[in-house]
C-alpha cells in the first residue's frame, strides 16, 4: 500500500495537553500562540497536498484547515468520520474555501453521505465498520494525487495514526502553560502501552523559536 510523507503537527502547553480540559476547543489554547507561531502553521499549510483532523475536533473546534496567514494554495482537507455523523454544516465541509474529502466506512447510510455529496464535498470509502487508516493512505495517493498530507490532532487520531506507522515527522509548538487535568487531552490517546518494546522512538531534529514559542522538531523511528 502506497501512502504519503506525513507530517503530525501540534500546538502542546509544557505538561503535554492540547486544550484547556475535555471537550473544550482548542481555538481557546490557539489564542495565547505567538503570532510567528500562527504564520509558520499556515505557512506549512500551503506547502502540503493534504491535512487531515479527526471527527470530534471537528465536531468541538468546527476548524476551517484553511490557509488564510500565508500566501499559497489551501490544502485538500480530510475528515475520517466512519458514520458520516458530523454536520454537514462545519465549516469544513464549505467547498468554496478548499476540497474537502469526507472518509466513511460502508456503515455510513446512504442519505447522509447524500447531504455531503450535494455540498460538494468528495466521499470515499475507507473501511468496513471503522475507519482503515493505511487503506485511507493508499486512496489518498492513488485517487488524489496526495504526496504529503499534515495531521492536526486530536489525540485519538494521532494515537491511530502512529499506531499504525504513517507518521514521519512531529513539529511541537510549545506552549508556555501548564493546565493539569487528569483527563485534558494530550498529544497522543488511545490505548497503553503493551511493553516498553512498544514506545515509538523519536530523533530530535532540530529547534527554533517561532515569536516566544519553542518549536521543536523529531522525525519518528520504527
Ligand atoms: N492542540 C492542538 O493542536 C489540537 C489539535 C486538534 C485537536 N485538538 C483537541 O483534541 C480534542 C479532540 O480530540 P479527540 O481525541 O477527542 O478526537 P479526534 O482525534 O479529533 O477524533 C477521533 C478520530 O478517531 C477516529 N476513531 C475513533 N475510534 C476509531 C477506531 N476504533 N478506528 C478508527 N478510527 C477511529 C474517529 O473517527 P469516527 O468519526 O469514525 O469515530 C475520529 O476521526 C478537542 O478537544 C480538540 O480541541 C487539539
């Protein structure tokens, strides 16, 4: 199976959390980012084919994934969804601001994925009850010319992601809080560690400062 270079991207206060607490947007952590910070993101943006979100970012943040603080193209935008239950009405499913493809599975009914359809926006199959994310990958180069494609979060699909080896790079935009919360959501969810044999490895690659926000930069080992 073919798939893209892929590249995880994250905003991450100091003790790892992406957001303020359970369910709670990340536009809100958003605010405090340097506005260098802001710039390079979209910046990154333009020079990627793809990015891809989870449904329930979608679903607390309502993200647009669009570039709109750097100069270039707006990338195709991805949203695995296995039961097509978002709202068609997100904004990220307004075609007239970027593509959008929404990945489903065949459990999807028929009139809902109808409802995208009409807006505009691409519908593949990716999956029988839950989304195949290496078969997402191979549909994605094959059908739609996707070369590189960004991640954003949250931590369940990052989690999947890994789990499943398809990401190359992680670019961390550190944040200078701490927020707590035992269940606030960190940079990588899903399930726990098997062994220790089980960690993904990382290579720091290089650091910079983007305004007052440390970024730093691994590519991942298998
Ligand atoms: N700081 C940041 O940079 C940042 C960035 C993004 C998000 N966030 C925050 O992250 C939070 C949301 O994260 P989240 O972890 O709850 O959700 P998420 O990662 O946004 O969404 C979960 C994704 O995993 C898929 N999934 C779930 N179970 C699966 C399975 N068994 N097999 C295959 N796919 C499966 C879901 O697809 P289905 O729809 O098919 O279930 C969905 O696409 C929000 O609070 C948001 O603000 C922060």
């Amino acid at each position: 199976m073919k798939r893209p270079h892929v590249l995880m991207i994250s905003e991450i206060t100091t003790d790892g959390k992406l957001t303020l607490g359970k369910g709670v947007s990340s536009k809100v952590l958003m605010k405090y980012m340097s506005h260098e910070a802001e710039v390079m993101l979209h910046q990154t943006r333009a020079e990627y084919d793809a990015i891809m979100v989870g449904s329930n970012t979608i679903k607390i943040d309502n993200s647009n994934l669009t570039v709109r603080l750097a100069e270039g193209k707006s990338p195709l935008r991805v949203i695995p969804n296995a039961a097509a239950d978002l709202s068609p009405d997100s904004n990220v499913f307004n075609v007239q601001n970027a593509p959008t493809i929404l990945a489903v599975t065949k459990k999807a009914p028929e009139e809902r994925l109808i409802l995208f359809r009409e807006k505009g926006v691409s519908v593949v199959f990716a999956g029988e009850e839950k989304i195949d994310f290496p078969l997402l990958m191979d549909i994605l180069v094959r059908e739609f010319g996707v070369k590189s494609l960004i991640i954003e979060g949250g931590p369940t699909l990052n989690w999947f992601m890994l789990h499943h080896r398809l990401v190359d790079e992680i670019r961390l935009i550190h944040m200078p809080f701490i927020v707590g919360g035992a269940d606030t959501p960190s940079l990588v969810g899903g399930e726990h560690l098997g062994s220790e044999n089980d960690m993904i490895k990382l290579d720091l690659k290089g650091t910079k400062m983007a305004g007052d926000n440390l970024i730093t930069e691994y590519s991942v080992r298998y």
